[in-house]
C-alpha cells in the first residue's frame, strides 16, 4: 500500500472515523509492514500526548502532516510545533501555554522510545495499547506464528510458550516468568490468567492485588512471590515463596471457596469436585528466575520426550527399537542384548533389553559395557511414564492395571511422577546434552523411590534394579519383591559424569510379575561453579 493511502487510514483511525474494514485493513498492515507500524505507533503516541497536554481537536491529517521521516534531536518540538500551529490555524483553539508545551514535548520523547517498543504489539483483532512488554527469555519457543522478540509489547491476548522461559513485565510492575509449555492470556496490567503449565510472579508493592486466575480459581496477591501450576486435569496449586496470597475456587461446586497463604504454604484447587486441600510445598517445581540457581527434571516427562519439565507428549520408549512413542501395552518383547540410540530427545541417549547370558551390555553410545546377571532375555511393555501397562492377552487394558501405589504414596496422583520399568530394561540418559540445554547448570544428583509392585493371583514378582554411571555401579538393589517395600535412590553426580543408566533385571528367575516403578524420578540440577 502507498504511503498516501496508509497515511488516511491512520489519519481516519485517530479521528474515530475509520470504519471496521478499515481498521482490519490498518491492523494487517501494522502486523505485516514494519514501517505501517512504526508510522502507526508513532502517529498514534504523538496524537495521546498532545491530548493529554491539552491541544484540543487535534485531527490525524495534522499529526500525520507534522511526522518528519527522520527523527533528530529537535524531533519531539518540530512534531509538537508543526501539530498545534495547523490545529490552531484551522480551529482557532485555545492557545497551549509554553509550560504545556514542553511537558508534552517532554513525554512526547518518551513516548516515542515507548512506541517502537510496542510497535509489534498491533494485531488484527485489536489496537489497544500494550498492557505490559516481554522483558526476557531464555530458549524460548512460541507456537505460533508471532516471532516474539525481547522488548516486545504485548496487548490483551493468548500467549503459546512450547519450551524455555519467559519473563513478562506488566505495566503495574508485576512481574510474571512463564515455564513452557504453557499458555497464558494477558487480561490487563493487573490481571493475567495462567490455561495450562507453571507460572510464578513476584509482585512490588505499586502493583499489590496483582491476581493470575485459572480455571474456577483466583489467586490475588497481598504482596508476594508466589507460583501457580494449572495441570492437564484442570486441578491448580498454588505455592508461596514470600509474602501472602488469597486463592478462592470461583463457582457454585465450591465447598470451601478461600483460603490465605503464606510463606512455605501451598494448596490444591480442585474446581470440578471445589475442593480446596492444603498440601506439602514443592518449591523446586517452580523456576523463580531467569537464571535458576537449582532446577529439578522429571523423568517420566524425558522418557515421553519432553525436556523434563512437562513438555512430553508421547507414552514412552521402545525398549527394542529406541523409539519414543505413543501405544498400548506391548506385552512381551524378546530382547537382543544390543543398545539402540534413541530417537526424539535429546537427552535419553538410548535403551536396551539387557541378558548376561549373552555376554556384557553395551549401556551408552560411548560403548561403556557391563556384565549383568544371566536373565531370560524378555522385557515387558514400553519404559513408560505412569507406570507399565498390562498387555490384553493378560487381562489389561490400555491402562496400568497395577497402580504405581507403594510406600504410601499414590504416584499417579497430582504433583507425583512415576516411570515403569518393567524387568528386563535399561535406559541412558545423557547428561552432557542435559547440561547443554541448560546454560551454566549441570546435573548433580538423581533420586527416586524404587519398588517392585508385581503382585497378583498370590504370587509376587522379584527384580533388581542398577544405577551405572558410564559403566561403572553406584548402586544395586538386589532382590526387590511388593513385599520388601520401596528402597530410596539417591547418587551424587560429579561434573565429568557423563552417561546416567538406570536398569532392571529379572534376578534369575524369568520376567514375571517384575513391575519396577520409580516413584517420583528426578534429576537435580544446580548452578555449574564458574572456573577460575
């Protein structure tokens, strides 16, 4: 489009004369064209300041007339000087005092920064000003087509963040750091509603009252920092870091619509069922900061080849083929001995079905080997997040139909992981790629609770489970049955570590019934020390 015809569609806009039409034309221009939407912006900061310090009538062919194509340092007065002269001469208002004057000229240069900072901020469906700004990143991938870039502004709308971090800045000051994946919708400068993922924000004392919402639930800050997490099931907990927060379940399931948290508290709202539970805080599931100094990844959301952190779409990995994908029990699966490197992360570095009777296994794809006990050389099912699932010609259905229950502790219920892997299986985890995905952090420990949870028609299963590190044992569960209970894993990782293997193994006596869980398996990350 020409300038003449971009400059009567901004001239139309500012007056209030532009139609619908043509305000979907001006917002595809300004979303497409960056120079529609530096003109635009400028247009539209320059016409707000002069309203506000007092030009009355001001008309858009004024303001549009009066835009200079380049912007030198006496930019703001010859905009101001040019718009108030035609408007006086063609209206005869009242005059604008020399005070006015340069306190419009004065705003009217901040203005202008603020306008290419918020000049992407333009869509089709609106032309509100920008209600806060994307003041940071790190690995952020957007689903979508908007290419968000740091310092962008950002109007009312629904943000897709498929991985990494970012820090989103209202105009009110608060602060609100978004964890992929998650989807957010910006209300206003006081109000944000978190759909799906984790969410923190920390609240300075101007924008005090500071509310993210979810689904059937409100939590209003009283000057905190404070998370949020809006799981699959539609259920939302809230945990506190500082300060207090008010959360209420909104709707008429409600049994108990309220409740104020403080520091080292949390809750679990159930808007479905409008529960409202006080539960045990797990603040590590949170990242408070762009640079975290520890982060914790869960193994059940690796194997379904997420990044740890929830982005895993996929029911696990073939312990056959190393493959991660999506499928129903796979019942029995004769193994081969053989390492298979694994497709679609990253950071499993492959699997394999391990039988001493053949000879040492390769566990990584550095060729560390090791000699497991004879087995009978069968797996069972994918290594899958959740828990192994029972293959139909055994009476199963596409579900696990032993609960990963042990220790207590439900590990399919909230805020709880858990990984089947049924005997005989072995995965690798590569801790270097882990690293590398995670700028100066390294992994320094990894734990879980580990059980055998096979029992059934009076019989129980009997395993062993192993945790390697580039081929060499750190530990070994040795005979583990339902009966003996959950054993706790809990290894150091140096900085050279590079390969991570956890397997089990059917203890000699085939297969059956051998139903490893890890219970809650995660990787705990901490800041790298920086060499000196």
């Amino acid at each position: 489009m020409s300038t003449p015809d971009l400059d009567r569609l901004i001239t139309a806009y500012l007056d209030g004369t532009l139609e619908q039409a043509g305000r979907r034309t001006l917002a595809a221009l300004a979303e497409s064209d960056a120079e529609a939407r530096s003109s635009l912006a400028r247009a539209s900061y320059a016409d707000r300041i002069l309203r506000q310090a007092g030009a009355p009538a001001v008309d858009g062919e004024c303001v549009m007339r009066a835009l200079p194509t380049n912007s030198g340092t006496a930019f703001q007065d010859r905009v101001l000087a040019k718009i108030v002269r035609a408007s006086t001469a063609r209206r005869r208002p009242t005059p604008v005092s020399p005070a006015r004057l340069a306190l419009a000229a004065t705003l009217l240069a901040s203005a202008l920064l603020g306008a290419i900072l918020i000049g992407r901020a333009l869509t089709r469906e609106n032309l509100s000003p920008a209600i806060a700004r994307l003041s940071a990143t790190q690995g952020a991938v957007w689903d979508g087509p908007d290419l968000r870039t740091i310092g962008d502004g950002l109007v009312p709308s629904r943000l897709s963040l498929t991985s990494g971090l970012a820090e989103i800045t209202f105009i009110s000051g608060a602060r609100m750091l978004v964890e992929g994946p998650a989807m957010v919708e910006l209300e206003s400068g006081m109000r944000a509603r978190l759909l799906s993922g984790r969410a923190t924000a920390t609240v300075p004392p101007p924008a005090h009252g500071f509310t993210i919402a979810a689904r059937g639930v409100e939590v209003v800050d009283r000057g905190t920092a404070f998370g949020v997490e809006v799981m699959q099931d539609g259920r939302t907990e809230v945990q506190v870091f500082t300060g207090t927060v008010d959360a209420t379940l909104v709707g008429d399931a409600a049994q108990v619509t309220h409740v104020s948290l403080n520091a080292d508290q949390a809750v679990r709202l159930d808007p479905w069922r409008g529960t409202l539970n006080r539960v045990t805080p797990d603040p590590a599931r949170f990242v408070q900061q762009m640079t975290p100094t520890q982060l914790q990844l869960m193994l059940s959301d690796l194997v379904a080849g997420g990044n740890g952190r929830g982005s895993g779409i996929h029911d696990g990995i073939d312990p056959l083929t190393g493959e991660i994908t999506s499928s129903p029990a796979t019942g029995l699966l004769l193994g081969d001995n053989l390492y298979h490197v694994t497709n679609g992360s990253p950071f499993i570095d492959g699997v394999f079905i391990p039988n001493g009777a053949l000879g040492p296994t390769t566990i990584d794809s550095f060729k560390h080997r090791f000699q497991f006990p004879a087995s009978d050389g069968k797996g069972y099912d994918l290594i899958r997040r959740g828990g192994t699932c029972e293959a139909p010609e055994y009476g199963g259905l596409e579900h696990p139909k032993i609960p990963p229950v042990f220790g207590g502790v439900d590990y399919a219920s909230f805020g709880h992981t858990a990984v089947g892997l049924h005997a005989n299986a072995g995965l690798t985890i590569d801790l270097n790629a882990v690293a590398s995905a995670h700028a100066g952090m390294r992994a320094a420990r990894f734990t879980a609770q580990v059980a055998n949870i096979g029992r059934k028609y009076g019989g129980e299963g009997l395993a062993d489970f192993w945790v390697l590190i580039d081929g060499r044992m750190l530990q070994h569960l040795v005979d583990i049955t339902p009966t003996s209970g959950s054993s706790p894993v809990d290894v150091l990782l140096s900085p050279g570590d590079r390969f991570l293997t956890l397997v089990s193994t059917d203890a000699g006596n085939g297969n059956g019934l051998d139903w490893v869980t890890l219970g809650d398996p995660r990787l705990h990350l901490v800041r790298a020390a920086t060499p000196r």
